[in-house]
C-alpha cells in the first residue's frame, strides 16, 4: 500500500535552507506525461506531494518522537541532506537506522549539499548509518545527488528518479524535451508579438505617420529577440526560431537607413551583427554576411562620427571580426587576415584606453587567438604557437579573479585546442596530445553540467580532435571510444535540432574521421555505415551552402575515402569516378591565397587519385597527379605530421625512395604509428 508521504526529509537543522529548497522543489515537481503514460510500466503519480520534512509539518506536535516515527513508517522513501553537520546528528542517524530496520535501506536516497563523500574523510557529509551496519562491517558508499558536482536540476531528477523508480537518464531526456517544448511555446508567441510589432512600425513609417514611441518600442523588443532571447535559444539549439525576426527586422532597419538618435543607430548595428550571427550558425554564409557588412557600415559611421567613444569603436571591433570570420570560412586568407589584424588594433586600443577592463582583456584573448590560426595556415607554426599562448596567458589571468566562469573556461579550452593542433604542426605528437587532452577535460566538465548545447558540441569536437591525435600514437582503442563518445553527443545535438548547421558540420566531420580510423583498422562494415551517412549529410550541406568551402572541402575528403574503399575490394574503375569529383571539388575551393589546410586536403586527395590511376593501368596518369600532390604541398607550407607522412608515401610512389624512408623514420622517431598513414619500411 502507498504511504501518506512520498518521502520523508532527514537533515540536520544547519542545512534547513537546503531540506526547504528540497522538498519545494519535489512537491512542484512535474512527473513527464510521456514517462507516466508508457504501457510498459505501472502507473506514475503526477507530482510527487506531499513530501515530509519536520519542522514544517512538526509544528505542533506534542510528542515530537512520536509524530516522527508515525511520519516515517507513512513514507515510502528516506531523503537524507548530507553535510559534516548531518553526518554529526544523532537524529539524522538515528531516522537513517529506523528506516533501515524497516527493510527500506534501497529506498533511502542522499543529496550532498556540504563536505565530501569519502569516508575517511575529515568533512565526511555521511551519517555513520549509511557507513556500517549494526555489527560495525561496511557497507557500500552510497551513491549520492549531489549539488555542485551535478547541479541542482539535475541532483533534484537524481531524487525524484530514485523516488519513482525510473531511470535517471529516462527521466531527464523526458524533462528535457518538455523544458523545451514549453520554451518553444513561450518563444513562438513572444516571436510572433515581435514580428507583428515590426510590421506595425514599418507601416507607420512608411505611412509617413510614424510614431517615435512605436519605433522605440519596435527597436527595444527586437533587441531583446536579438539580444537576450537569443541567449536562451542558443544552448538550445532553437535559434531557427529567429528566422522570421531577423528577417523582417533586417527589412525595418533599411528603410531606416541611418536616421535616429545615435544611440539608436549602436542598438541598430548590433541587432544586424546579432542577425548574422544567428545565419552564421545556420551555415548560410551569404546572407550572414550581407548583415554583418551592413553593421560593419553603421558602426563605421558611428566611430568616424565620435572617435573616442568607446562603445563605437567595440562595436565596430565586432562588425570587422564577423565579415573577416566568413572570408576564413570562405578560405579567403588574405581578406580574413587583414579583417582580424584590423580587430587586434581595435582591441589594444580599447584596452589601452581602460586597462583594468576585463570585457576588453578578452577581446584581446580572442584577437591574439584569430593571429595564430592565420599564421598556422600560413606555415607559420612557431609564431602561431606564441599568439595562441598569449590568448591563454590573458584568459588564465582573467581565471584567477573568476575562477568558475564557464565562458572563460570554454574559451581557454578553444585556445588549447588550437595550441595542439600548433604542436602537431612542429611534430610534437606527445605535447599536442596533453593540450588535446587538458581541452577534452575542461569541455567534459562544462558539458556534464548541461544546458548549454554550444559546450556539449565543442565537447564533441575535442573528443575528434584528442581521438585523432592518440591515433597518431597508434592507440587505436582508445581512438575509437573517443570518436564513439564525440559522435554520441554530435547526434544528441542534431537529434535536438536538425537544422543547426555547425552541429550536423562537427557530426559528419566526426563520422569521416571515424570512418578514415575503421577503414585502417579492418572494421570494414562500421567504415561503410559512416561514409554513407557522412556522405549524405556533408551532400545536403553543402548544397544548403555552396560558399561555405569547409563543407565542399570536408564532401571531397568523403569521396576520396569513398573511393579508397573501392579500390580496398579491387575495383579500381569504379574508385575512379569518387576519386575525380574529389579532385574536381578540391580544386574549385583552393587558390593560392588560400588556407594551407585546403591545400594538404587537395595533396591528400590527389595522392589518392593517383592511386586509383595507377591500379588501373594509367601509370603516367598517376605520375602525373602525384606530381600535382608535391607541388601542393610544396605550396601549402604545412609541416604537420599528416603533411610528413603524406610526402612520405608521396616520395615512395615517385621513386625516391631516399626521402621516403628518411621521413618514415624521422616521423618514427616522433612517436608516429598512425595506421591510417602507413609509413614506409625503416632504413637498415
């Protein structure tokens, strides 16, 4: 029979605040419908009240121990507050051992809200009840919620999960989706006012009967849509739903031009800037870009105007950042270069003009970051490395004062990623695997707290990044449970919103590399299965986005893998129609102002080819593309130990056999054993 009580609170009165906020907390608490109505299951209760905690329900009593133990034999679970004070509490123990002697001990559940877990610990947070048993031998440490570590969402579904005898992981993918289905309800009406009230002030200006309090109220709520909505949507991939308010308040602000205040025109450049922001995400480059030029033009304007104002000259510090961003995601170096030296000036001047300003310390951070990645793509790895070690010097400085800022942690974490893709670049497998690595931990962290998708898909992408460099070691396990564990997430994130393009780019970037491993390693049907649904993915994407090349560029290295697969089975012809459009797709995006990873992608692809022409007899044929894939190297100024490797099978199938084996073993050397490049035999 079902007790009165869903459960009955134990805490010590030093964590009332605590035991308050928990039984709040589960009595408002919702039970999923999805989750009550399975078929599978008995039936769940709706909410979990009423929840008993004492000194709410206790007030009156007469006989305090009798009420207690009456409150306790009606509950059908123990919730146990641990802390250092509970742990101290003969009554906390004491309310732990009777509901024990019940035979209830698998419904007694702990929240940690103080101390540690550890036994043996000075601060241990656990009553010796939960310790040992009457004859004093241990019992299992028992699993906690806990607070901080889980946070407290997500330590209250731990609760409510013990409590209804679900799954934890159940029950928050079912939380999950009704959180969101209730934001997006709130969200789609507040965009439809917002839509409306757009369309309203352009009819009145147009009227040539506009109302200055109208437009104001127009431009604060598009804002606000832009602005702070957005932050909300953002983590959960829903910033589809700003579609319709970028458009129409895109529309608004040209047939403003530039009139209104000045303060107006700042509100005005930063929505647009927010806009293309918002198609950046989606991979629709052109039309990002066309709002990001267009609030480059107003706040161009706004510093001419007033120079020393600093609000102008930040604004258009971000303007420059976004248009040179879609020159680099357009592989257009030099345009990119000049867009982000031009945002390091405005950053040292900004921080020359209020040094103590942590908001512009960062801009610096990310101004000395954008320098290394050119002059990585440059071949310029030793001055990329110093750039990339001043960002991180700057943001492990802004640490110290804010030491739990996620977004300083996130940002540090980016930084390390590209310090080891730095090393890798100066054959330091060993270093750029401890950066990887120390980016993979700090990303785990910010992800494991949840409710931040941008975390969760840079965790993704880091766990590719780490899984590719182990297998430069040639730990392949370990390589393909990182690249498991990075897909995993990848596709929990598409699952959300399938039409994020920077999440499908990370899941289908993952399943290629994943695929390129599988392949080497003999796990032939894996491989299979991840190049059809890269491929397919990668197709869609960048037919949404022809001008956004990292996706044409990262199709092509599908093909090429597509037709190593073939030519694995022995069929050269028709490896070699994969082959060509690999080719044919890898010279349309590379030029030589180009980014010199498009151009190691370009050799990798032609040694390929050259490969297929070969095993179909066309031996000058594949003479000559190998030449080609030298010459693109040769060009791309990468020294990164996939560009090494790649000369070395280059040199082995021209014949220089010489300088195969002497960057064999000098890559041996380095700690090199990547199956996916086999190397040739080591000189006797």
């Amino acid at each position: 029979m079902a007790g009165r009580y869903h459960a009955f609170i134990s805490y010590s009165h030093a964590d009332e605040n605590w035991s308050r906020w928990l039984q709040r907390a589960l009595e408002r608490y919702r039970v999923p419908r999805r989750l009550r109505q399975r078929e599978d299951a008995d039936p769940l209760p709706a909410r979990l009240y009423p929840v008993f905690r004492d000194r709410d329900e206790l007030a009156s009593a007469n006989d305090l121990s009798d009420s207690i133990l009456r409150a306790m034999a009606e509950s059908e679970a123990l919730i146990v507050v641990c802390s250092p004070a509970a742990a101290a509490s003969r009554w906390v123990n004491e309310e732990i051992r009777y509901f024990q002697t019940r035979g209830l001990s698998h419904r007694v559940f702990c929240l940690l809200v103080a101390g540690s877990p550890d036994a043996n610990a000075s601060d241990c947070a656990f009553p010796p009840a939960l310790l040992r048993n009457e004859d004093g031998s241990p019992r299992h440490e028992p699993l906690a919620a806990d607070v901080f570590g889980d946070g407290k969402h997500n330590a209250l579904l731990k609760i409510a999960a013990g409590l209804l005898c679900v799954g934890v992981d159940d029950l928050k993918r079912r939380d999950a989706q009704r959180r969101a289905w209730i934001r997006s309800v709130v969200t789609t009406g507040l965009l439809l006012i917002t839509a409306i009230t757009i369309g309203l002030a352009i009819v009145a200006y147009l009227s040539r009967a506009e109302s200055e309090l109208r437009r104001s109220q127009a431009e604060h709520l598009i804002g606000f849509m832009l602005g702070d909505l957005r932050s909300k949507l953002e983590p959960l991939g829903k910033l589809d739903l700003l579609d319709a308010v970028g458009d129409q308040a895109e529309n608004y602000f040209d047939v403003l031009g530039d009139r209104g205040s000045e303060a107006e025109v700042l509100s005005r450049a930063k929505a647009l800037r927010q806009i293309g922001e918002v198609r950046f995400n989606q991979g629709r480059l052109k039309p990002a870009l066309a709002a990001f030029k267009k609030s480059l033009r107003q706040a161009q304007a706004l510093h001419t105007r007033e120079p020393e104002n600093n609000d102008y000259l930040f604004e258009l510090g971000q303007a420059e950042f976004w248009v040179g961003y879609v020159a680099w995601q357009r592989n257009d170096l030099n345009f990119a270069a000049d867009s982000f030296e031009r945002y390091m000036r405005r950053s040292r001047e900004l921080l020359s003009r209020q040094p103590k300003n942590a908001g512009y310390k960062l801009e610096l951070a990310y101004a000395y970051s954008n320098l290394g990645s050119v002059a990585r793509e440059r071949g310029q790895a030793s001055d990329a490395l110093g750039h990339f070690n001043n960002s991180q010097a700057v943001l492990r400085q802004l640490l110290v004062d804010t030491p739990d800022d996620d977004a300083l942690i996130f940002d540090l974490s980016e930084g390390l990623s590209w310090t080891g893709s730095t090393l890798l670049d100066l054959g330091q497998i060993k270093e750029a695997e401890q950066a990887f690595r120390e980016t993979y931990d700090l990303l785990a962290r910010l992800h494991a707290s949840g409710g931040n998708a941008r975390y969760s898909n840079k965790y993704g992408d880091a766990g590719v990044f780490l899984a590719r460099t182990v297998a430069h070691s040639g730990d392949v396990t370990q390589a393909d449970a990182l690249f498991e564990e990075g897909r995993r997430v990848l596709q929990q994130l598409v699952d959300r919103d399938p039409t994020n393009a920077v999440w499908r780019y990370s899941l289908y970037n993952a399943q290629r590399h994943h695929a390129e491993l599988t392949r080497a390693t003999g796990s032939l049907r894996v491989a299979d299965r991840l190049l059809t649904s890269a491929h397919a993915g990668l197709t869609q994407l960048a037919g949404e986005d022809p001008s956004n090349r990292d996706f044409v560029r990262a199709l092509a290295m599908i093909e090429r893998l597509q037709a190593l697969r073939l030519l694995d089975v022995g069929h050269p012809e028709l490896a070699m129609s994969p082959a060509i459009n690999a080719m044919t797709r890898a010279d349309a995006v590379m030029d030589d102002s180009g980014r010199g990873s498009a151009k190691l992608d370009a050799a990798q692809i032609a040694e390929t080819l050259g490969r297929v022409q070969h095993a179909a007899g066309q031996t000058e044929a594949a003479q000559a593309t190998w030449i080609k894939a030298n010459t693109l190297l040769d060009g791309s100024a990468q020294t990164s130990v996939v560009a090494r490797a790649v000369r070395a099978e280059l040199s082995e199938h021209l014949g220089d056999d010489a300088q195969a084996r002497e960057l064999a073993d000098a890559l041996r050397d380095a700690g090199f054993n990547d199956p996916r490049y086999p190397l040739p035999a080591r000189k006797r």
